[in-house]
C-alpha cells in the first residue's frame, strides 16, 4: 500500500514471515482440535507483534495504530483465531490502561502485556447486555479499603488463559453513569468457565467469567468511579478498527485461494479462471478489499493523529467485514464441492469471517455509530 513509512513496512514484513513460518503451517490442525496456541501467541511479545501500541517508556515498541493493523491484517491472513488474541490485548486491554490508568497502574501491566508474559481480557459484554451495554448488572460495593466485584460476563475473548482482566461493573445507580472498570489480575472468587462452542475462530479463546465477591484493592479502579462507560465506548471506537483490520486479513487470504485454485484448476480444456463466470465474483472481491483496506488504514491514521475516528472505525468495521464475509463465499463458490471441505482453508476463512459482522459491535450498532454521526440529535 502506498502512503506506508519505511517502519510500517518493516513491521509489516516481520509479522507476514512470522505467520508464514509459525502460523500458517498449523492453522487448520488448530482449528480442527480447537488449540488455542498460547504459546505462540507469547512469543509475538517478544518480536514487539503482541502489543506494538505500547509505548517505549512502558516497554513496547512504540508503534501507532497503522502498524497494528498491518500487524493484524497479516495475523488474520494466516489464521483469524489467533489474531483475535493480539486485537484483544491492544485495542482492548493497552489502549483503556494507556487512556486512563494511573502511572502506577501503566507501569504495572503495561511492560508484562508487551512482552506477552501476562495476556489480557476485556470483560464488558453479559449474558443479558449485548450492545446495550449501559444495561449491566455486574456490581463493585465499596468493601474495607478497596471494593467487592460480583456478576457474571459472557463471551469473553482471551477469557480462557487471561493472566489481566479489565472489568466493568456497576458502582451506583441505574443507567450509564453508574459504570466504573476495575483491572485485576485473575484471584479468589473469580471463576473462568469452559470454552464456549462457536461457529469459527475455534483457535481463539471464548468463555464465560463468574465474579462472586471478587475483592480489589481501591487501586485497581480504572479511571475516575462512574466514567467506566465512556471508557468503555472509547475503548470499543479504536477496537474495530483492528476488527476491521482482521476482517482485511481473513478477505486476502480467500482472495488468494480463489486466484490459486481458479489458475490451477482445469476443466473444459483449460484453467477455469478464463471463464467470466469465475473471473468477475473474485475481481469484485480484489476491488472491495483494496477499498476496505483504505478504510481501515484512513481510520488508523486519524486515531494516529489524534482526531475523532469513532466515525471512521464504524465505516471501516462496517465494509471489511462485509467484504470479508463476501469473499469467504467466493472463495467456497470457486472451490466448488472442495470449497465445502474441509480439505480446503476455504470452509474455514468461511467460518470465521462471520465474526467480524457481530463482535465489537454488530453491523447494525455501527449504522447507529455513522447515522449519529451524520444527523447529530436528529438520529437519537
């Protein structure tokens, strides 16, 4: 893509050979057994791939918002389950303790997550309180010096081997000012439930988090009591774009494999790719997908910038992942009946686009995001 700088492209290439080398060979074997390999997951710390957003002075590289996409984007492309493990400890567990932690609270988790020693979790959505999330109903009472956490959390990514857990719960009255978040390390009364089954992304961690009287010290609030929702929605406007991001990745690599498998296969005398039929579908999806990557790198830039992007991320999440969903069945329409095997990564891209549609806010919350942001108070 042009407009990157010469250290974009270098984080870029390391990422692509990390996936190609570590990823990639044992993508469908993970997603076949439902391995979540954490340990590979760490070592991207190491690189500077697990984190890329935190800053030198707290032990990371220091990139910006555009290398982290690209980072994703070439993730995703090898295997979107694991992806979500590095769009998690970014966008949602870096970035609120980078926007409103303590000096103390940054420079106690933010060199660990960096480095992939500790993984984070961000525990905002309920079994009842989806994108209504001002609805929840997990509660903190003040207890001694610090405060008791007690609720239930559903749909928890990186949930399952989580060492950090940003949670929000319920300090005060009703509504939305009644929210706070909490950061905590895993402790007594805090209860990780199986793995949740899903549709795809079945090398990513899914789960359910029971909290019965979790105690934290007063310290461990994040960001001044009762503004834990509009952490939350702030937290959630960088997110989708590296949701956007992955959705890139899990097009490309459908694109690829429709272009491979049209070139090689023959059938009537030739390679079917020199037929229309299968020609235009696959050009759609190499036109859509420039797009939603300019998209997504334009919301980047203006999250780099320090611009309103809330907006800008909505659109982005809400192309990509329709473009990823579309060249998901593409690919399996190009592929024919060995598109519908697993024998093939095209099931699978399949499988785990659909995702990208509904986490971090469904398509229809960021029509709701882009319509407020046309029509102001005439659209509330």
């Amino acid at each position: 893509m042009h407009g990157l700088s010469d250290a974009h492209r270098e984080v870029q290439a390391l990422a692509h050979e990390f996936a190609a080398n570590e990823i990639a060979p044992h993508a469908a074997d993970w997603d076949a057994r439902g391995h979540v390999p954490v340990d590979v997951i760490r070592r991207m710390g190491g690189l500077g791939l697990l984190a890329p957003a935190v800053p030198e002075e707290f032990g990371g590289p220091g990139l910006d918002a555009t290398a982290l996409c690209l980072i994703v984007e070439e993730i995703a492309r090898a295997d979107a389950g694991t992806s979500v493990s590095i769009a998690v400890q970014n966008g949602l567990v870096a970035s609120p303790l980078l926007r409103a932690g303590t000096a103390e609270q940054k420079q106690q988790w933010l060199p660990r997550l960096a480095s992939g020693e500790m993984l984070g979790c961000y525990a905002l959505t309920e079994p009842g309180v989806g994108s209504d999330t001002a609805a929840l109903t997990t509660r903190a009472v003040p207890e001694g010096n610090g405060w008791s956490i007690t609720g239930a959390k559903q749909w928890i990514s990186n949930g399952g081997f989580a060492d950090l857990f940003i949670v929000f719960a319920r300090t005060g009255g009703e509504g939305a000012h009644g929210i706070s978040a909490f950061v905590t390390e895993a402790t007594d009364g805090l209860g990780v439930g199986a793995e949740i089954p899903k549709l795809g992304l079945h090398s990513s961690s899914t789960v359910e988090l029971a909290f019965d009287d979790v105690r934290v010290g007063a310290g461990a609030m994040l960001g001044p009591e009762g503004e834990g929702l509009k952490l939350a929605l702030a937290t959630l406007d960088g997110g989708r774009i590296t949701v956007a991001a992955q959705a890139c990745g899990i097009a490309r690599a459908a694109l690829d494999l429709a272009v491979q498998y049209a070139t090689d296969r023959e059938a009537f005398g030739g390679p079917i790719a020199r037929f229309q039929g299968v020609q235009f579908p696959i050009a759609d999806i190499a036109a859509q997908l420039d797009a939603a990557r300019l998209l997504t790198l334009h919301a980047a830039a203006l999250r780099d910038a320090g611009e309103p992007h809330g907006a800008a991320g909505a659109k982005a999440k809400l192309f990509a992942s329709s473009v990823a969903v579309r060249a998901a069945d593409v690919a399996v329409q190009t592929l024919g009946g060995y598109g519908y095997s697993a024998e093939y990564d095209a099931e699978r891209l399949y499988r785990d686009a659909k995702i990208t549609e509904i986490y971090e806010g469904t398509s229809q919350i960021q029509r709701l995001v882009i319509g407020r942001d046309l029509f102001g108070d005439a659209a509330r």
